[in-house]
C-alpha cells in the first residue's frame, strides 16, 4: 500500500542554508539532517571531501506536512526546474515494485529500485510527464 507522499526539495550545495532557511521562514521544525559523509563507508565509492559536508537526506516537519530536503552528489547534474521531487513511500517491496513499474511506463529510469542502508527498495523514475520520483519502502530490510 502507498503510505504516503510529499515534496522533496533538490538543491546544488546549499542544502544546510536551505534547512535553517524554512526552519525561520516557514516554522519547520528539523527531525533529521544526515550528510553525505555520515554514510555507511563503501570502498568502491568513497566520498570525495566537497562531498562530506552537503545534505544527503533532510526531513523537516511543517506542521502536519513533512518536507525532504538533499544536495546533489558533487559531479552529477543540476538542472533547474528538477528542483523539487516527489517522494513515496510504500510498506513492502513487491508494491514498490508495482508502482515503480508502472511509473516508469513511458518515462526514464534514474536509479533502478534496489536495497540501500535506508530502505530494502528504493528507485528514482522520471514519468512520461516530467515528473520525477522517488520510491522507497520502510520497514525491515
């Protein structure tokens, strides 16, 4: 089942800016801000240190509403107007696969679903409308 769906903001550096930006201008409260360099380590692909100090993943709770935030990888594209994603989140792996499939119907697959240390399925699709996507599941992995 779908569990639920919110914006999910892309910036090019200024992640942490953003963060304490919304938290003053729109009463965010901050629930988590990880960083690129709090990443489990992978030896294949180590961290560059430009890298270490940007947004990988930034939850902020706005009222009811819940905001995602996260910086680019340094060296992979910035384009304006991808600036914003959607993000959803279901609660097993096949619907994630479901839904992602079914998203990816006449779009482009950016990342393919696969297990990360956060989530045991999660891809990003842009849909045949130009709208971008991230799919992730919660629970076990």
């Amino acid at each position: 089942m779908v569990v639920g769906i919110n914006p999910y903001l892309v910036l090019n550096g200024n992640g942490q800016e953003a963060v304490k930006f919304y938290e003053d201008a729109i009463e965010a409260k901050v629930v988590a801000v990880q960083t690129f360099g709090e990443m489990p380590e992978n030896p294949k692909f180590p961290i560059p240190e430009e890298a270490k100090g940007r947004v990988m993943h930034a939850h902020l709770k706005v009222g009811d509403s819940d905001l995602m935030i996260s910086d680019t990888f340094p060296g992979h594209s910035y384009q304006l107007g991808d600036q914003v994603t959607v993000a959803l989140t279901v609660d097993d792996v096949e619907k994630s696969k479901e839904v992602f499939d079914k998203l990816q119907d006449g779009g482009k697959v950016i990342m393919p679903l696969q297990e990360t240390f956060w989530s045991p399925s999660y891809g990003q699709v842009t849909d045949k409308f130009g709208i971008t996507w991230q799919v992730t599941t919660r629970g076990e992995k």
